[in-house]
C-alpha cells in the first residue's frame, strides 16, 4: 500500500512539471537578448573543431562557415573592463578565458589571437579575486587547465557580481568559452550565473540561428506552438540538453525504425550532427555511390544525385521538422562549405559533396560520450528551442524565417505551463546500444526494493 501511495505521488510530481515554463508578458520584462558576432578570425576555433568534427581549416571557405555558425557574444571581465570575444555552447557549465600569460594570446590588447583581445590580466582588475583552486575541464576531449578567480562580468547590459571563471595558461587549443548547461559542482553556467544575479527571473533561455534571449521567448520567431519535452538524464551519460528523438526520415520513409526512439542532444560544439551506425547506413541508399565513411564517418558523394526537392525529417514526440535535404551538405567534412548558400554557388568546387551527418563511432570518445545522437549546429540553426535548467525541461518549435518583428515574453520561474504550448507525448528511449535492458532491470530493482520498505 506504501508503495501504490507513493507512486501516485510521483505521478502527481510529474503532471505539477509538465506545466513547467510560465510566459509573462511586461512592459519591460527580465530577459537579456544578445546577437551573435562574426568571427574575423576563426584560427583557434579551428583548431579545437577540427579535432572532433573534421572541419578542415586554412582556407577562406572555411573561415566564413565558421564566421557564420560560431555562438559568439561580445563581454567583459574585470575593472576597468577588459573586452573579449567568448563561444556559448549548449553542453557543459564552465565557464574559462585565456589568461594573459597564455603564449598564444601574449599580453593584454596585443595579440591577433584570442579574438583580438589578448588573455585576461587579473593583476589589472582592481575587483579580482583569486580563489586558490585549480581549474580543470574536458572539453571535447581535450583538458582545460588553470586557476579559478572572481570578477565582474558585464555582458548586455547585465552585471553579475563576483563571476566564478577559470583562466587558463599554455593551452594553444583553448577558446574563450561560456557554457549554458549542467555539469559539475565547481562550475556556474553562464544561464545560471544571470538568474543568480536577478539579470533573468529563470535560468533559462531561447536559442535560434544568429540570436540567444535569456530568460525570454521571442513568440514572433517561431510557427506554430512550442512543444515540450522532458530531459532525459541516466547514468550512462552526463546531464544535459538530452531528449527523446521519435524518428528520421528521407523524403518521408523512416530511417532505421527500429533505433527509435532514442536519445538525441542539443549540442552547438559540433558543427555536424552524429547518428548511430543503423541510421547512417540507412541513409546511403539515398545519396547514390558513395565513398567509404571516413575516420569521422563522413561520407562524401555526387553533388548532382540529390535532387533540389528531397527533404529529411526529425520527430521530436508530436512535432515534426522536414528540411531540404541540402541543408546538410557541405563541399567539405562538417560542413565546411555550406553547399546550400549562394556565396558558395559561385565558386565551382566540383561535384563532390560530404553529408553533414555522419555515424556516431564508438571508438571517438568526444563525440560518443556525449550521447547517441548529437544534434549539431547543422540542425539547431533551423529550429527555434527553449532551454529550462530550473524545470529540467526543453521546447521547440519550427523557426519563422519571414519574422522582421518582436514579441518578447518572460520566463518567470514557476511551474505553471507556456500558454497554448503543447505537451509532446511521452516515449521510451534506447540509450544507446544494449543500455534497454539495463533500464529495465535498475526500474525492477528499485520497485523490488521500495515495495521491501
């Protein structure tokens, strides 16, 4: 009888979170919008990609993907300020900057690397604190090292007091980077750090191509209702902007049915989106001949053989997004020329195409580790999608392209439902190969050990 008492408690827990992101309208709502900045010099984000997603760099294509995709806001950090260019990325919750005694940035304002800025120089902010803990993160499997400090931090017109950054020494793969998402104790995510300040009412916030809103919905930038989805989290991956992905299709027959549904996350530190062996291999036959999938498991293939009208599908619960299926082709890996853009259609490149979407292998443990499919900065710069860290929830929607207008609402914390937002149904998720069954038995377990009580 406890436990039937205890399940329905758990039942009722969970309809009070399916009503989980509250819209307000005011007339000057909590919300912080920032546009991306273009990258003029991508040769340390280069670097790091192309260590995980085959992005081949030293050649000006190259560097105006990179300029157009990259998540970069302008801040500052310290008093008086010191300016820089930092990358916001959907997996993770550090936050780090190079450090003036970085030998690839030199001294503060004299350097062509790190943006133009040069490191950050603690000695020259009279609001600098040194914390006397060492800073060390994985990024994409490579180690991020150095000294935590506080400092003031500015960015949009927001001031978060006391920001706990990492500064990093030597390391000539590190990016100024702020995270939005979950991860260790040690870290505050730059989501987090703004609600904690007051800056916005929820540590939560809207993404689309060009622009990120914290702590707000742009209604004008989406069709239709956004739809709801809960975030997965397991044992066998880290916490993150993790959901259930029903399905994948090519001109509407379904890819690999039997994969699904499976687990799918938000992650804009690839460039390219990564899909298990059975759903990769499912989509060759449409591509015509293609090559043997590289080290990354990209393939390449006749540009002519896809034709201008087909199309590939996501199904995310009741929601379904239908592309072109040019979208996802590129003339190089990771999508480093874009081949749908009419600034690369008048270049002649040949009739060699690469898909942006290549198989998730085991043996690159910065990409596997972080799920079973990985939706890239391919597939995040069509849709519009709401990330809410305090509800453990994310929504989406298809992006209005045609919008020239605003229609700002708040996110106040609460668990009170998006007005006219639709809760997406509920489906079981592969975790990965063979993890099922695991799932299965560890619920078993734990009703076996909880009816005991």
């Amino acid at each position: 009888m406890r436990c039937g008492s205890a399940w329905l408690l758990s039942l009722a827990g969970a309809a009070a979170l399916s009503n989980a992101l509250y819209l307000a309208k005011r007339d000057n709502p909590a919300v912080l919008a920032l546009p991306f900045v273009r990258d003029q010099d991508s040769s340390r984000k280069i670097s790091k990609r192309s260590k995980t997603v085959g992005v081949a760099s030293g050649n000006n294509h190259d560097d105006y993907y990179l300029e157009s995709y990259d998540y970069a806001v302008n801040l500052t950090f310290g008093t008086p300020p010191q300016h820089f260019k930092v990358y916001l990325e959907t997996y993770g919750n550090g936050c780090w900057l190079d450090g003036v005694n970085d030998e690839f940035c030199g001294s503060y304002h004299n350097s062509s690397y790190c943006g133009g800025n040069g490191g950050y120089n603690q000695s020259a902010s009279r609001t600098a604190k040194e914390l006397h803990e060492k800073f060390v993160y994985d990024s994409l499997g490579e180690i991020d090292r150095g000294d935590y400090v506080t400092d003031t931090l500015m960015i949009g017109g927001a001031t978060v007091n006391d920001m706990k950054m990492g500064i990093t020494t030597g390391l000539p793969s590190s990016i100024n980077t702020m995270k939005l998402a979950y991860g260790n104790e040690s870290s505050t995510s730059l989501t987090q750090a703004l609600a904690d300040a007051g800056a916005i009412n929820s540590p939560a916030f809207s993404l689309w191509a060009g622009n990120v809103l914290f702590g707000g919905v742009d209604k004008s930038k989406y069709n239709g209702t956004l739809q709801t989805l809960p975030i997965i989290d397991n044992s066998n991956f880290s916490k993150a902007f993790r959901v259930d992905m029903d399905g994948m299709f090519i001109n509407g027959s379904s890819l690999a049915s039997d994969t699904f549904p499976i687990d799918a996350v938000f992650d804009n530190s690839f460039s390219g989106t990564y899909v298990p062996k059975s759903v990769a291999d499912a989509i060759l036959p449409h591509l015509g001949n293609v090559s043997v999938p590289n080290s990354w498991g990209a393939v390449n293939f006749s540009c002519s053989s896809v034709s201008d009208d087909s199309t590939i599908g996501f199904k995310f619960g009741d929601l379904d997004f239908e592309f072109s299926l040019k979208k996802f082709i590129s003339y190089e890996p990771g999508m480093g020329i874009p081949y749908d853009d009419p600034l690369t259609r008048l270049a002649d490149f040949g009739d060699t195409c690469w898909l942006s979407i290549a198989e998730n292998k085991p043996e690159h443990k910065a990409i596997s580790q972080h799920g079973s499919i990985i939706l890239g900065t391919d597939f995040m710069g069509l849709i519009y999608a709401v990330f809410d860290l305090e509800n453990d929830e994310v929504s989406l929607a298809k992006r209005n392209w045609d919008s020239s207008s605003t229609d700002i609402v708040e996110i106040t914390s609460g668990k009170d439902g998006v007005p006219g937002a639709k809760k997406s149904a509920a489906t079981n998720t592969h975790i990965g190969a063979d993890l099922g069954m695991t799932a299965l038995i560890a619920a078993s377990m734990l009703i076996m050990i909880f009816w005991c009580a």
